[in-house]
C-alpha cells in the first residue's frame, strides 16, 4: 500500500530527509535510496502530486494514461521533477517526448521542446544524480560513467590503512560497504557487512577471470560478486571473509589448546585449500595454467578456514 503524502511538499520533505551520503574515493555521493525511492512514486502519489499541480490540465482518461505512463516508466523523472520544484506540465512534455528513467542522465540537448526552458534544463541536469544511483548485480559485469555530475555510487570506499587488505601485481584490495538497496547479493558472513574490493587500472585479464569465475562456488574460495569499469580503473567485488588461514594462524599459535582442530580436520583443510588453488589455475576444468590473476589478490582475500 503506498504511504500517503498529501501534497507534493510532502514528497520532498520526505526524500530530503531520507537522503543517504556515501564517500566514494574522497568525494560525496548523495542519493535516495531505492527503498525510499518506491515509497515517493508511487501510482497514488504520483496521481496526487498531478491534480495538486495548477500548471498542468488534464481530463479523467488524461490523468490516467499520464499517471499510468509515468508509473510504469518514469518513477525517477517524476521524482527529480519533485525534488526540483519543476512543474508536473514540464514532466508531462519529457513524457510526451519520449523521455523515460531509462534515458538517465539526460544531457542538456534531451530535452526536445523543453530547451528553450533553460532553467528547468539546468536545475534538473543538475539534480538527476540524486535519484540516477549505480545499482550492482551479481556476476554481472557493468561500466559506469566516471562523471559525478551524472550518476551517483552507492559505495564506502576510503583509502585509509584501516581499510588497506593488501597489494598485488595487478592491483589493490579494500575494504568497501554498499549500501544494501543498491545490489543485488549479500555480504554473506561478514559480521561488518563489508565487502573487498580489488582495483586494478586495467580490466582486461581480470575481466576475463571474472567471466570465468562467475557463478563458482567454493568452500575456500571468496567469490568475485560484481565487477564495473568506472574512468580507467576496474573494480572487482568480492567477499570479505571475516577470519583467513594467516589470521586464524596468528589467533591459534598453539594448536593443542584449540577444541577440534585434530589431525583429520587439518588434512581437510588443506585438501580444500588444494583443491581452492586448482580451481583457481583451471576454472573450466582444462589443463592447469601457469598463471592466474586471482593470485595477486593477497592470502588473506582468497583462502577460507571455514572457521570464524
């Protein structure tokens, strides 16, 4: 059932108050989660939001297909609309042009007859990243325009030692959080609900292992969930396990004083361990490589215990 906003003043307090910041590489990126996105557009709202607005007259079966049309296929035109205090009569001639959320970001020629309205043009280029926020899925690999003017990156990623994993030949890993509207897969274990991310300057070999990876699942093996190219820097997601054979090392130097790791439960984990290490080198199942990209990811991204 949508919730009730009785005027369109409404629909902004409530998207400006739920505004969520995440700092992406020293920048702020400002956006409205989608959860909260769904709850501002919809059909109802939408339909009050238009009869409330002088600007704009339409009939019964007008209002209905309009409501219908923007319901359907432009839920984020009609917020950025709102949040910019820009006329549902303005929204109605982006419709009637064909506009739609799949458009976004527009430029300041996708207007059509709205060009000559330079300041509806300027305010809602300005505003669209607000409401055009990245959305990840999993085993799914994406490029991303690297203009903050334009689109906005649900991601914690701050280069500080505290979030420092490691370094490899091909690039670094970071601890990173998303924020959980925008993707489409878990944290899994991770008491913290972060994720490592692995930053290369180059996507091609690691895309290629990614393609390769996609969809394995290993007891002792993170798993790359999503990958996107943004400027000339790819990013490879993975799981963050909360404990890795060095640490569980450091934690256990003397194995007698801990419970059930016997003789038996040590062989099994290093057969896992082998077998991790296989599946790395010949993910298809072929003759063994010489090389694989997944080893520049440190130790302490790739193996799991299977203990926490």
């Amino acid at each position: 059932m949508d919730t009730k906003f009785n005027s369109k003043s409404d629909v902004y307090d409530y998207m400006e108050d739920n505004m969520f910041t995440c700092k992406f590489r020293g920048t702020p990126h400002e956006f409205l989660p989608r959860s909260h996105l769904e709850t501002v557009t919809g059909k109802s709202t939408i339909e009050r939001v238009v009869k409330g607005d002088d600007l704009i007259m339409l009939n019964s079966r007008e209002l209905s297909v309009f409501v219908e049309q923007v319901h359907l296929h432009g839920r984020r035109l009609f917020a950025i609309c709102v949040y910019c205090d820009i006329s549902m009569g303005a929204l109605k001639v982006m419709v009637d042009n064909g506009l739609t959320d799949t458009r976004l970001p527009l430029g300041n020629d996708d207007f059509g007859s709205l060009d000559r309205h330079r300041g509806i043009v300027k305010v809602f280029t300005a505003n669209q990243k607000h409401f055009n926020t990245a959305f990840f899925l999993e085993n799914r690999i994406q490029e991303l325009d690297d203009r903050i003017s334009y689109r906005s990156i649900p991601i914690d990623f701050e280069e500080c030692p505290a979030n420092f994993k490691g370094r490899g030949a091909f690039g670094e890993v970071w601890k990173v959080k998303i924020h959980p509207d925008h993707r489409g897969f878990s944290c899994r274990t991770n008491e913290n609900s972060q994720f490592a991310m692995k930053v290369t300057q180059h996507e091609g070999r690691e895309q290629n292992y990614h393609r390769a990876m996609a969809g394995l699942n290993h007891p002792h093996l993170v798993k790359c969930l999503a990958s996107f190219t943004m400027g000339t820097k790819y990013q490879m997601v993975y799981e963050l396990a909360n404990c890795d054979l060095e640490l569980f090392i450091q934690r256990n130097p003397v194995a007698s004083k801990v419970p059930g790791l016997t003789t038996p439960w040590l062989a099994q984990q290093l057969a896992g361990l082998a077998g991790a290490l296989q599946v790395v080198h010949n993910p298809d199942g072929s003759e063994p490589h010489r090389m694989s990209n997944s080893l520049s990811v440190p130790l302490a991204n790739v193996t799991k215990t299977g203990v926490s």
